[in-house]
C-alpha cells in the first residue's frame, strides 16, 4: 500500500519532510478493523505537526492527518459493530470514547503521536470508528473529524448553545466556518471576521448574519459591541489565540462563553488583561476536538439539519504536498481535502 510519513529532513531544514513509500498493508488484530481510506482532510494542526512545532512530532515517523473517512475493508476477531463495506470515519482522539478528558488520550491522537489517515490502509480499535452520515460523500465526512467536532464540542457540549443566541467566529477556516453552519442551523445568529471581503461574502451566503473586515475595523471588538448593541455575544469561536484573546474577552456578554481552540497567533503568553472575564462572569473553556460519543452526536444532528461541509478545494493522493501548500497559505475558505483513488 501507499503512504505518506512525516520524516527529518535532509540538511538543516527545521520542517519534517512528506514522504511517500510504499508499505504492507497492516491487518487487524483482536477488536480492530482496517479501513481503506477514501479522503482525508487538512487541519492547521498538520502544519505544526511538519514544522516540528508540536511535542508529539518531534522526529517524524508518523503517518499524518487526524482526519479521513473510507470503507471498512477487513475485520478483526471479536469485533461485531461493523461490518465489511460499512463507511466510516476515525475519531481524532482513537481512545477518547466518553466522558471527561484524560491527558493520557494524548498518546493516541491520530496524525500526531499515532499514525493518522493519509495512507491506502488504517488499522485501529473498532470503537475508534464512527459511522458516515448516509448523505454525505466520503470527501465531506473526511472534514468532520477535528474541525467538525471541534466546533460543535465548544458550542453545543460545553458552550450548551440556544435558538436565538449571538455568536462570534474568528477567521474563515475550518472550525469557524463549522461553527456558522452548525450555530445558523441551530437557530443563532453569527458574526464572523476575515481581512477579505470576498471570503465575507461567502460567509454570508453560508448564514452569517453580520461581517466585519478587521483590516478595515482593526477594533473588531468595538464593532462586535456596537453590532450587538452595546450586549456583546453571547459564544466566541477563539482560533487566534494569544494575539485575538484580548478582544475576543472584550467582546463576550455578561455570563457568555468563549470556547478557546486554536493558537494561529502563536503559543506565546496573551498581553491582555483577563479582567474583562471575571468582570462579566463569563467562562472561557479550553477545547480541543472531542470524544467518539461527541462526534456521534453531532453526525446526528448534521443528518437532522442535512448540513454538508464547506470544502475549499480537494487534491489528489499525489498532491498532498500542495494540499499543505494551499492550507498554509490562509487563501482557502472551509476545508482542503486529499482524495485517495
């Protein structure tokens, strides 16, 4: 089979190298399945996982992408939830089945301290697969399993959304533009920041209720007080991180939630006062992805609301080095995908 390893470069180069071989198809063991993978999809993750910029990518050798979908293709001994030809999707977290989250999930993150999906073949836990939504394609379900989760464990999970409510997404990548599909369905109303207004205008034909240009409104938070007059939202999407924090507290209501997720700003400590929370009551919730009964819920509520991911642009097998390429550049709006044929 084919696969793709994320391995030390030659010379003094810092950022892993993608490298395509050819290796046996694994076969499953007791209580596993294999899975032949049909499309993966891209998460800012990925680019520091090749940078090195992650703990668990120090030295490569892993297989990467947390996120694909496919067909199961082989079944191990005892295993009775799936069957051959069933489709299917890996869970971000392969041990993370449910209930609270347990640092040791850490060692069996896919794409990170385990192998991930951008290979021919997988091989895991039956229990670390959900099944596909009948609707959705192979290509869709490969964007649920980080960003999707992702956003719906912030808002519905731990941020307990409602018809009505107010939220604000940073950004128009993965997780912010799940977060307007998801909240929109729900019956809230978003409002949603880029320095393009070309990406805003495809945001509003996705549901958004209000835009702002932060290259024009460098004060978004000002403009965020003022949309919701003078309120503040109700939920906040935080992918920036340090460098967003600030205005991200600013701009939350009293009792509000912010569900902070990514760091796109980088890892360095936030300069800004962590007043404004303690001022309004507000809580702020450290997310990241969700557990398999998590991913199970919100597939049931996609299939209720028929929402399909926004995909960006798709690549083949061969191009999944322009894959990174087209993720690392901000151009893309929702996802980027890996179709494996």
């Amino acid at each position: 089979m084919r696969r793709y390893q994320l391995q030390p470069a030659a010379g003094e180069k810092e950022e892993l190298e993608l490298v395509l071989e050819d290796a046996p198809a694994p076969d499953p063991g007791p209580g596993e399945v294999r899975v032949r993978v049909t499309a993966c999809s891209l998460n800012y993750r990925d680019l520091l996982m090749k940078r090195g910029q992650s703990a668990s990518s120090a030295g490569g050798g892993v297989v990467p992408l947390s996120d694909g979908a496919g067909v199961v293709d082989s079944i191990g001994e005892g295993v009775t939830a799936w069957r051959e030809g069933d489709r299917v999707m890996g869970a971000f977290f392969r041990d993370w089945r449910d209930g609270s989250f347990d640092m040791s999930y850490h060692q069996a993150a896919r794409g990170g301290s385990c192998d991930g999906m951008l290979a021919d073949f997988v091989v895991g836990p039956a229990e670390s697969f959900v099944a596909t939504p009948d609707y959705l394609t192979d290509a869709e379900a490969a964007c649920l399993p980080c960003a999707g989760l992702t956003a719906w464990h912030g808002l519905f999970e731990r941020g307990g959304l409602k018809a009505g409510q107010t939220v604000l997404a940073l950004g128009t990548g993965g997780v912010s533009v799940f977060g307007l599909q998801l909240a929109t369905a729900a019956g809230a109303r978003v409002v949603i920041t880029s320095s393009s207004d070309e990406k805003l205008a495809q945001a509003r034909e996705f549901g958004a209720w209000e835009t702002i240009n932060y290259r024009e409104h460098e004060d978004w938070d000002k403009r965020v007080w003022d949309i919701t007059g003078k309120r503040g939202v109700d939920h906040v999407i935080e992918v920036g991180g340090p460098g967003t924090l600030g205005r991200s507290l600013n701009s939350v209501t009293a009792g509000g939630h912010i569900a902070l997720i990514g760091v796109l700003t980088g890892f360095s400590a936030p300069d800004a006062t962590l007043f404004p929370l303690v001022a309004r009551n507000a809580d702020l919730h450290g997310i990241y992805v969700g557990s398999v009964a998590m991913f199970e819920r919100l597939n049931a509520f996609l299939a209720e609301k028929e929402i399909r991911p926004v995909i960006d642009r798709s690549f083949s097998f061969e191009e999944a080095e322009a894959a990174y390429a087209h993720l690392r550049s901000g151009e893309h709006v929702g996802k980027i995908v890996i179709e494996i044929r």
